[in-house]
C-alpha cells in the first residue's frame, strides 16, 4: 500500500517577514508512527502579499531530539527549543536583522550540543542557484555543480580555490554564511542545505557547542538583491590591482616550456614576443627557477646572473614577475631553517607534517603566525629588492595542503575560522608584497577587499566543460557573483597537460578571452602559422581598444560592487530565457559576447536580452532584445559582439 503523508500545523510564530512553522507529520502505513514535530522558517519578500513564502527552510538535527517547544521573546525574534526529556539541548532565534534597498534581510542562529548536526535545507522551488564554490567541471547555474555534504574549504573534496558561502536565486533570494560556522554544503536541482558540524576538517572549541547562523536575503529581483548582499556580505576592494594587466598581455613561461627554463630561454621568450610586434604588461617566470622549492634562491646552473636577466627583460619593456609557493620540500635545507623557528603548519598532535603537492612532499609555512608570514615575506621582499623583480604570481594556498589534510592541526587564529583561515591570510599577506598590485593568486577566501588578480585554476586544452573551453565563461560568472571581479582567466588555450592545443581551439580561447579583464599567453601564436599571429594580434589590439571600459568598471566595482563581467540575466531578470545561459557573458552593461565554444563549429545561437543590439560583425545592422539570433556565423578568424544602443 503506498504511503500518504499528512501535515498538521502545530503552530505558527511571526517576527516581520520571517514565520516559523511546526508541523506534525504522519503516515496511514501500518508500521508507522507518527513522526517527531518538524520546524520550517520561513522567509519573505517585501512584495509577498498572499503569495507562498520567498524561500522555506527544514530545520534538522541529527541525531534528533526528543521534543520541540516554541519560546517567547516578546515579539522581537522568533524562538524554539529542543528538549531531551526535561533537559534543554539546542535553540533557534531568528530575527529580521535589516531593511533598506526594497531588500530584507534576516539572521537565523541554531545551537546545539557539539555531538549533533545542524542542517538547514532550503527548497528552490523551480529558482535557478548561482554563486557558491568554484570547481574544475563548472556548471553554470550552480544547482548543476552537485554537492553531498562537502566540506566547505579550498581545495577540500570537490572544491578549487574559490569558496565562498554566498548563494543568490533568480527569485531574489540570497544566502550567506559567517566565515566561523563549521560549514558543510549539498546542493542539487532542488534544495540547497546548509549544515554545521565539528568533525573534519574542523576542530572542536571550548564551548561545547556547535552553532549554524545564516543570513537570508529577500529582494524583488536578483539584482537588487544582489547589489545589497554585496554591501552587507561581500567586502569591496579597497582599489584596483595594476592598469598595465588590463591593457595588456602577460607572458608566462609555464605552458609552452614547463620546468626547462633559463636565462637563454626566457630572454629568447622575450625576444619572440617582441619580434612578433606584441605588447606586453609583465613576463612572468614560472615554475623551476629555485635551488630546491622552498629556497627562495635562484640555481645559478639556470641562472648565473638574474639580476642582469630582469634589466635586460626591462630595458626590452617588460615588467617581470616570478613564480612562488607556500611549500618547503623535504630535501630543501631552508625547510630545517624555518623547522627549527617553529614557523611551519603543523599535525593534529602539534608535531612536525608533511604534506604532497605536485613537486614533491614538504612542510607549509604557517601564515597564520605572525613571526613567520613575515619571515616568509621577507624573503620574497629580499628578491624584489635584490633582483628587482616587480610581483609574484603565487600559486597553491589551499587548506586542502595542510598536513594531514583532513585531519588538519591548530593555527593561530580563533578556532571556529580554521582551516579557511589559511587561504584567507595567505592572500592577504602576498598583497602587501609589492606595491606594484600586479600579484595574481589561484586561490581566496574572504578576500574581495584585495587590490589583486584572482587567477582561474588550470585550464586543460580541451574544449569540455571539465576545465576545458566551455569552463572559461561559466567560470567567469561564477567568480563575479560570489565578488571577484579581477580575473585572471588561465592561459590561452589551456596548460597543455597531455596535449598541445591546435590552432582552432588556441583561436577560439582567445576570443572568448578576449572582453574578460585580462588575457595571459604562454602558448603563443607563431607556435602556429602567419594566419594565427594575425588573428592574435587583432583580438590584443581589441582588448586595448575596450581597456579603458575595463578599468572603468573595474573602478566601480570599487566603488559599489558590481561586477565587471555579468551574466544576461543582469539587464532583465525577468527574462526567463537569459536564466540558464551559460555560453555569453556581459562586459557592463551595454556590450554582449557570443564566442565560439564547440570545436568545429562555424555558427551558433545567440540569445540578445532586453534592449536594442548593434551587431559589430555588421556594423549597419541593430537587432531589438528579447529574441535568438538563429545560426549566426561565425568564421575561424571572428568574435560575435553586440553594443547595446538608445
């Protein structure tokens, strides 16, 4: 006999625009009895009139408590206990905690004892999710990026670089959640759950508790929602990383060469770029410049002399850069230096882990103290000054490096932000390096207040959505809605693991690159033919055409928080079309991208949003919004783009 449910509302309390709801649910199954009381809160938007609540949210301990018993606070806040018997265990408040901008904003705050999981589990009722963390296979909306119970810290489980808890719904709703909560996250077509709980990669404080708050954010649209949550959630940056990266390309030596680098072979690099009549903002040497990793010295086998390398790069035109890293290898001596100062991350027992990375098995210097992020940064000071380097491009800074990861050890910082802390005060302290602002990193957590370029994670050479091709756009709205906006989209036509990416997919890369803030090469295009340099060239010389615009955005994302690059969705959200379309993106918002992203394709569909649309492939043609541009063609060597006009 199949089962049917049934729901008697036990109570119901109101604070403002939230309602939490106790229900009693039961099954005619014969087995069956009747089920614990379930508590929903529910959120509403200013314009709700007798609608359905904005969003509803299960609240779930597990293992459950006896009994639920509603509390009074007098009208200020909602409020609900859990009971073991007669023994007080968790607690619920919830209250509006702000109105202004047609958003309101509510502050929901669950405690328990530490051995329970807390879960809140928000239904999208048809919404489409954005923003979240970022991944390899990046699916634009983010319900599609599935998540069961994932630790919410960089480079743990599924997770890259980018992990913010910060999610917004094209119904207006956004989510955020404090940096202290001990935060897991699944996410599907469906719901949204938030749960907090003390196991790892989280350590337990002295209170006893663990605590799930969340904020939740009610607005008529997405964008309005979203222009407020970024006021109240998301730092600005406190200014703009260098002009120079915008306008113009930076070369880096990874990609084509890999770790056989030296003098002659990036002077040669050099030269290549100049002969070939490119333009540059810095030429960064990668990876295999040092004694061992972790010395902070140059081989001088590679380099005898690379202080007279960085003034001849210089005298050519070129600002240079260099490669670091957080890591000390084993072999390194530098690692027994910083070992005997106790400046190195730590085990759970607080004694001496390694961890592996892709060069090897090495100890991580602990940022989080003081003494030694300014050891560490010293040294990086020490070569700028020495060899006149102008920046770094720092790779790695995950928590998911930390020895023993999982099972991480203690940090010096408060307990409840560990282990994300890490990434955050690993960015922070490599933005104070240089006063250049020309400082990429891949990894952030809570840094959208740096003045500095947050780099994709490495791109493979396919056209996939697996870190291929199709991840760049999908990628790029994804880093914009949880508050990067200086991107650094990953080198042109990917990193070459495996294979070197041919001429159409290196072509088509860059287009697609070509109105994101900024373009880095290290595959170049005379690894081609005369037909690819040119092609090159014209999409560089766009880019500068359209720097200007760039760099004006990028000021007012200092200055309010919008984004640079936006999804369609941005000029009408009621467009139900624009919602899900993940192959276009938005420079301001006057001016539509349409690039080729399949492989062999030489036309597509392009959908233009409200508005009226020249088309700059046919100048004398105008398009009125609302509307798909069926077949559209698209040769090897053209862009598809639309200015938006009066």
């Amino acid at each position: 006999m199949k089962s049917r449910l049934f729901f008697v509302v036990l109570g119901v309390q109101f604070c403002g625009l939230l309602t939490l709801e106790l229900t009693l649910q039961s099954s005619d199954e014969p087995s069956s009895s009747i089920f614990k009381p379930k508590a929903f809160v529910n959120k509403w938007s200013l314009q709700h009139g007798t609608g359905s609540a904005s969003i509803r949210s299960e609240i779930l301990f597990q293992p459950d408590f006896e009994r639920i018993k509603e509390c009074n606070e007098n009208g200020t806040s909602i409020c609900l206990n859990w009971f073991k018997g007669t023994q007080l265990q968790a607690s619920l408040r919830a209250k509006d905690s702000s109105t202004q901008d047609n958003v309101s904003c509510s502050e929901i705050v669950l405690k328990g004892p530490q051995d329970r999981e807390i879960s809140a589990c928000m239904e999208l009722d048809g919404a489409q999710l954005y923003g979240g963390g970022i991944k390899g296979l990046q699916y634009w909306p983010s319900q599609h990026n599935i998540k069961d119970h994932v630790a919410y810290v960089t480079g743990m489980d599924s997770n890259e670089g980018v992990v913010e808890p910060y999610w917004l719904t094209s119904s207006g709703i956004a989510v955020f959640v404090p940096p202290d909560v001990p935060l897991f996250v699944s996410q599907n077509e469906t719901h949204l759950c938030l749960a907090a709980k003390i196991e790892s990669p989280y350590l337990p404080d002295d209170t006893g508790e663990v605590s799930l708050q969340y904020h939740l954010c009610s607005g008529s649209d997405p964008v309005t929602t979203h222009m407020h949550a970024t006021q109240s959630f998301l730092p600005l940056p406190r200014d703009i990383p260098a002009e120079r990266v915008f306008r113009h390309p930076i070369w880096s030596t990874w990609a084509r060469y890999k770790k056989n680098i030296n003098t002659s072979i990036v002077s040669d690099f050099a030269d290549q770029i100049l002969h070939y009549g490119f333009n540059n903002s810095q030429l960064e040497i990668d990876d295999n410049w040092e004694t061992c990793y972790g010395s902070a010295e140059f081989d001088d086998s590679k380099f005898e002399d690379p202080k007279g390398l960085v003034q001849s790069l210089k005298d050519r035109g070129f600002h240079v850069t260099l490669w670091t890293h957080p890591f000390f290898n084993l072999e390194c001596p530098a690692r027994e230096v910083a070992l005997q100062k106790h400046y190195l991350c730590t085990g759970t027992n607080n004694s001496e882990a390694l961890t592996i990375w892709w060069n090897g098995v090495a100890s991580m210097i602990n940022i989080t103290d003081p003494e030694a992020a300014t050891w560490w940064a010293d040294r990086l000071v020490n070569i700028i000054d020495r060899y006149n380097f102008d920046d770094f491009k720092y790779d790695a800074g995950e928590a998911g490096y930390l020895p023993g990861s999982p099972e991480v050890g203690r940090l010096n910082a408060p307990i409840r932000l560990q282990p994300n802390v890490f990434t955050t005060q690993y960015v922070q302290t490599v933005a104070s390096i240089s006063d250049q602002k020309a400082a990429e990193v891949r990894v952030v957590y809570r840094n959208q207040g740096e003045p500095i370029f947050a780099r994709m994670s490495d791109k493979a050479s396919t056209w996939n959505i697996g870190s291929g091709l199709k991840s760049l756009v999908t990628t790029l709205l994804a880093m914009n809605m949880v508050g990067y906006s200086f991107v650094m989209p990953d080198m042109v036509g990917g990193n070459g693991y495996g294979n070197f990416p041919d001429k159409e997919l290196f072509i088509r890369w860059l287009e697609a690159n070509t109105f994101m803030p900024t373009i880095q090469f290290s595959f170049v295009p005379w690894d081609y033919d005369d037909e690819t340099v040119e092609i090159a060239k014209k999409f560089t010389s766009l880019h500068y055409q359209y720097s200007d615009k760039i760099l004006e955005l990028a000021r007012k994302k200092v200055a309010d928080g919008t984004p640079i690059n936006l999804p369609l969705w941005w000029l009408d959200p009621t467009d139900e079309e624009t919602l899900t379309i993940d192959s276009e993106y938005l420079l301001g918002e006057d001016l539509l991208v349409a690039p080729i992203l399949d492989q062999g394709a030489l036309e597509r569909n392009i959908y233009l949003p409200a508005g009226s649309w020249r088309d700059e492939l046919h100048p004398n043609v105008t398009y009125p919004g609302r509307q798909w541009l069926r077949n559209y063609s698209v040769e090897l060597h053209q862009l598809a783009y639309f200015t938006r006009v009066p």
